[in-house]
C-alpha cells in the first residue's frame, strides 16, 4: 500500500495514539504514515508526549520534526486517563470543588494549546468532566465557564482552536450541552466541537449523519468509531450499528477539513492490527458515500462496508 494513498477528496483519516499506547511514540506514527494514514490523534500522555516533562520543549521539537518527515497532520487531544493524577481517571477536571485542582487541569490545556502550535496541529480537544459529588449542576456549569477563560485565551492568542467534546456521562454530554457553554461564553471566536460519531449513536436523538450536519458551523475535529444505542462502548467498525456512509457523505459536505480519527482507546493490546483495518474500512464507506450521492453506486444499502471486517471483533 502506497503511504498517503488518497481516502477521498475531501475527507482525512487519522487514528489515536491512545489506541496505540503499547507503541513507542516514534513507532506509532512510522507505523501509520506505512498503513496511508493522513494525519494522528495525538494524546499527551506519559508515554508519548508527556506533557508534564521538563524537557517538553525538546521532546515536542522533535515530534514536529518526525510528522513533517512522514508527511502527518496532528490534533493534539488531551483525554489522558491518568496524567495529571495516578488514582483518579480523567482527574483532576475542570469542575473539581478544589480551585487549585481546577487550575491543574487548566494548565494542562494551556500546555496542551503551546504544544498544538509547535506542532502546527488544527486543533486541540478537550472535554468538561463529570459532575463531583455534592455540587450542583449550576456550580458546575459556573466552574466550567470560568475555567475556560484563560484556555480561550491561550487558544486566541497561538491562533488554534479549541474543540470540546460532549462526552457521555459528563456535565457537557450533547451538542445541546455544547450550545449551552457556547452562549455561556458569549460565543467565543477560538471556541469549536470535537464530534464523536459513536457518541452521537450512543445518545443524541438525532442520527449520526443529521448531527453532522447539525454540529457543521462549529466542527473543528472528528472522532469516529463503532457504537450500540445507549451504550457507551468504543467498537471497531462493523462490531456497532452505525451506517457510516450516510456519515461520511454528510461530513464530506460541510467541507470540514480536519482529522477524522479513529478512536479505539480499549484496543491497545492489537492497536497495529486495528489501525491497518481500521483505514481500508473508511476508505471503502468514503467510496461508498461518493457512489450514492453521484448515483452511481451498484452497492446495497447495507453492503460491505457496514460488514465485519476481517480482524475487527475484539481478541
């Protein structure tokens, strides 16, 4: 397979290194540069990038170095489970009762944003949290505007936009939740939505293809993956429910020119085998996508794409 084999026109497939954290960073991104991949979700984490090191400054100069030599784009995302604390997932978050935990979590975006720029990355994703015990969703919300300030801020000043995620089970949840922060804000320019295709299947009431056209003006990064209704759980494709051309077709015409990239966090044990099939699959829907809307197509509705690939259940 050709590196950078052209997935459509429009469309440009990444996948995360959170599904690749038994691969050393340099490995990771060789491997995906070989498998024809467009660009990388890059989590910062203690195993890749941390962005805790005293030496980020160095260690980030040569991560922009290696994209640029395999030709990657990057989204920098900051969904580490354990970074900032050893024994609390995701923890501390932006909606901590403690302000100094707050300020931990903020810092760590700001890093996050400093990072993005010398790596010349199209955005930087983060998400809300969930609600701590004993604080009331209205506390949250307050703790979450305020604390957006200075990462807005960051964000306007390196020129990269910030893209929050709604995340099930946490106080941003939906893109209903995101409008909500965003009128919060008072619209801030630097302010964007990641898009999580799965999540839209797991619980938003429209379909996964109306929430893209939905969510059009604001999209600044895709992730995408398998998911059941109701039903929280990051699957390889073909192993859900979700119809990906229809998605695709819809994402290809908002003219969105991102990363859409795989995020398959729980499959790291087998992350090269999932990461080589993961791409041929979207490429197929793409193809699929492309034939529908010029009427060409001689594929069923639910043909092959929306198959089991070989490979794809989980090990």
């Amino acid at each position: 397979m050709t590196a950078h084999e052209p997935s459509a026109p429009s469309l440009r497939f990444g996948y995360g290194t959170n599904g690749l954290a038994d691969l050393r960073l340099d490995d990771a991104l060789g491997l995906l540069a070989d498998l024809g991949y467009d660009g990388v979700g890059l989590t910062l984490d203690h195993m890749h990038l941390d962005p805790l090191a005293p030496d980020l400054a160095a260690r980030t100069r040569h991560v922009a170095r290696r994209l640029d030599e395999l030709g990657l784009g990057v989204t920098v995302e900051t969904g580490a489970r354990y970074v900032l604390d050893p024994r609390r997932k995701h923890g501390p978050s932006l909606l901590d009762p403690d302000p100094d935990d707050r300020a931990r979590r903020v810092d760590l975006l700001v890093r996050a944003v400093r990072v993005a720029a010398d790596l010349g990355a199209h955005a930087v994703h983060c998400f809300s949290g969930t609600v701590p015990d004993h604080t009331d969703e209205d506390t949250a919300w307050k703790r979450l505007t305020e604390a957006f300030g200075p990462v807005l801020d960051a964000a306007s000043a390196a020129g990269i936009p910030l893209a929050v995620e709604p995340e099930p089970g946490h106080l941003l949840a939906t893109l209903a939740d995101f409008h909500h922060l965003r009128r919060a804000l008072g619209d801030p320019e630097p302010l964007g939505l990641t898009l999580d295709i799965g999540h839209c299947q797991c619980l938003e009431p429209l379909a996964p293809a109306d929430c893209v056209r939905e969510a059009a003006p604001w999209l600044r990064h895709v992730q995408i993956e398998d998911m059941r209704r109701g039903v929280h759980e990051h699957l390889p494709f073909g192993d859900g429910e979700i119809d990906f051309p229809p998605v695709l077709a819809a994402l290809a015409a908002t003219g969105y020119r991102g990363l859409t990239v795989v995020e398959l966090p729980r499959h790291s044990h087998a992350g090269p085998r999932f990461a080589a099939h993961s791409l041929p699959y979207l490429r197929k829907a793409a193809r699929l996508a492309a034939e529908r809307t010029t009427g060409t197509s001689t594929v069923p509705s639910h043909g092959d794409p929306s198959a089991t690939p070989e490979g794809s259940s989980t090990p």
